[in-house]
C-alpha cells in the first residue's frame, strides 16, 4: 500500500509540517526586517505600505518618462533650431 518510503498519510503530515516551518520562518524574517504581519491590523497596515510604495515608484516612473521626454523634445528642437539658423545664413536672411 505504500509509494515508496512513505505512505500518503506521511507525505501529507510532511508537506503540512514544511508549510508550517516555511510559514513561521518568513514570519520571523519579515519581523526582524520590520515588517509585522502576526495580525490582520498588521497586514492591512503592510498592504497599504506597500500600496503607498507601488504609488510613489509609479509617481516617480511617471516623472522621469516626463523629463526624459522634455530633454528628447528639447534637443530635436534645438537641432531644428540649428538647421533653420544655418538655412537662413546660407539664404542670406539674417543680414
């Protein structure tokens, strides 16, 4: 009736006991980092730390891609610029 060395009795005390370590484990590296999450007043307060941070590196995605646009948009206008001012010399218009 077994499957090997253990029967499904076994496996299934041995996963439930592995999930049980793994969960206590990541619980006591996660309070030792900070983060308490042994309550639900605790995990709500988490969920929305991290929501706050998702928040603020959108925020701060979004400011970037605004920069880095105004600089792309900045030199192509300052090479039309250049061009135009060099086909106006050449024209003989800025005399």
């Amino acid at each position: 009736m077994t499957e090997g060395p253990f029967t499904k009795a076994q496996l299934a005390q041995l996963t439930d006991a592995i999930r049980d370590a793994i969960r206590v484990a990541v619980r006591e590296e996660l309070a030792d980092a900070g983060l308490r999450i042994d309550g639900p007043d605790h995990q709500d307060d988490a969920r929305r730390d991290f929501m706050f941070i998702r928040s603020m590196r959108k925020a701060v995605n979004g400011a970037a891609a605004k920069v880095g646009w105004s600089i792309i948009v900045a030199l192509i206008a300052a090479v039309f610029w250049l061009v135009n001012s060099g086909l106006d010399v050449w024209r003989g218009v800025g005399k």
